[in-house]
C-alpha cells in the first residue's frame, strides 16, 4: 500500500511540475525586456499647443484673437491669425518636452 501511494504521489509530482512549466531548466527572459529603457512623458501643456514639423521646428497659433477683440486695430487682429514658429532656443526645449514628437 505504501509503495503504491509513493508512485502515485510521485507521478502526481511530475504531472503538476510539467503542467506549471517548472520541468523545463530554467525560464529566459527576453533580451529587450532586461534592457529596455524608461518611457519619457511628454508634457501635456506642450502637445496641446504645438504641433512639429519635417524639418524639426515647431508651429502654434498666436493667443490673444477669441474674444475682446472690439478695442483691437484691425491690423493687430490681422496679424494674430498668422501662424508663429518656434526659435531655435525654443525648439531644443520643445524636443524636450515631446521627446516623440
């Protein structure tokens, strides 16, 4: 009787063993799983009110147009509506704040 409960607990072992995968040596994990990198954020006041280009600049559209605009010249309202571009200083900070963009 004994040696009937040892084989059976035995074969019990290795079917358990070999359903959880533990009768394989040893588990490998991917390569670029252990060595991946931190995904960056991009700031999210930034990603609303730029948007990049091909060639690496940034563009945004001028504030100050929506409302009150009865006491403004009709020039100054005019120019508003043109589109701005982003200076080299402020491009080498947005590549900072949208690191995917």
């Amino acid at each position: 009787m004994a040696s009937l409960l040892s084989a059976s607990l035995s074969s019990f072992r290795q079917w358990t063993a070999s359903a959880s995968g533990l009768a394989s040596s040893t588990r490998t994990f991917s390569a670029s799983a252990s060595c991946s990198k931190y995904k960056l954020k991009t700031h999210s006041g930034t990603k609303k009110r730029w948007k990049s280009l091909p060639n690496g600049t940034f563009k945004r559209g001028k504030e100050g147009k929506v409302h009150l605009n009865t006491g403004k010249g009709r020039s100054r309202v005019n120019s508003l509506a043109q589109t701005a571009y982003s200076t080299p200083t402020q491009t080498a900070t947005l590549k900072r704040l949208m690191p995917y963009a």
